[in-house]
C-alpha cells in the first residue's frame, strides 16, 4: 500500500482522487484546493501504513514487547488517519464553495 500512495504521488494522480469525485459539482474536482487535499490524504495514508508496518517490524523484532502495545498503536494511528481523512477535505471544500458563492 506505501508503494501505490509513493507511485500515485510521483505520478501525479493520487490514489484517494478516484473517490472523491462522485457528490461533486464538476468544478471542485478540477480545482487545486481539491487536488491538494488528495495529495495531503494520499500522502497521510502512506505515512499510517508506513508507520504501522514499523510497529509490527518492531514487535516481531522485539519478542519482549507486548502485542497490545502494537495493536494498540496500529489502532492508534489507523483512527487518526481516518480522523483526518473525514475532517481534512471539509477545509478545503469549504473554502472552495464559499468562493464558488461569491
């Protein structure tokens, strides 16, 4: 998963942009606010699944560390990513539509 967010960020064509445009007027998905906040999500996405495949490299690596503190830590920073994932674009958008009013 960390290689296709890497590889869709060099490409780019974020991996997350391919479902966000579906509720969408036509302008937002063209607009760079828009674009930005799938760089941003594609890139947090990367860096979760970065993050917990250390975790677990550290539990198989250290036998005396506890599995609860990896699974704790895997749960830990997947629930933050998808805090992120739902609160993040809303800044964006928001802004985007209040422009989009004027």
């Amino acid at each position: 998963f960390l290689v296709m967010a890497i590889a869709s960020l060099l490409l780019r064509r974020p991996m997350t942009l391919e479902y966000g445009h579906e509720h969408l007027p036509a302008s937002v998905p063209s607009s760079a606010r828009f674009l930005r906040a799938h760089y941003v999500l594609t890139a947090a996405w990367g860096l979760a699944f970065a993050l917990m495949s250390v975790a677990d490299a550290a539990t198989i690596l250290h036998p005396e560390m506890p599995l609860s503190l990896d699974l704790a830590a895997g749960l830990a920073i997947l629930g933050l990513t998808v805090i992120l994932t739902l609160r993040y674009p809303a800044g964006p958008l928001n802004a985007e539509r209040a422009r989009n009013r004027r």
